[in-house]
C-alpha cells in the first residue's frame, strides 16, 4: 500500500495540548493515516493515502492559534 508523507511546520506549537488539538483536527481530513507532532522543532508529520493539499492543512487548523509557516508534499 502506497502512502505520501507532507510535512508542516507551524507557529504557536509548543505544549502537550496543542499537539492533541492539532492530531485531531488533522486525523479527520480525508484519508490520513497518522500524525506526528514534534514540539521540539513544530512540524507536523502528516501520512496519508495522497499528499495531503496546503488548503486542506489550513482549513483543518482555522480558528486556532497555529498558523502554517512551512508545507513540503
């Protein structure tokens, strides 16, 4: 089974409650498999089916306190 890796870095990452709040958010978008938070450098791992879109991220994340400042698919 095939799967692509995106990777994000965020601003306003840095406690155990924003890595919850951003597995959540993040697990509902359509075919992701997991997610890998990293406070230590704020990226987010994403895996899924197919790469996952910047505006898929973005919307997943409005009306929260993390803004993405990085996206490689």
């Amino acid at each position: 089974m095939e799967h692509t890796i995106t990777t994000v870095k965020l601003s306003g990452l840095s406690c155990e409650a924003c890595r919850k709040i951003i597995e959540k958010r993040l697990q509902k978008l359509p075919e992701v498999m997991s997610v890998d938070v990293s406070l230590e450098n704020s990226t987010v791992v994403i895996t899924a089916m197919r790469g996952v879109p910047l505006d898929e991220v973005i919307e997943a994340l409005k009306d929260t306190d993390f803004r993405v400042i990085g996206f490689a698919n």
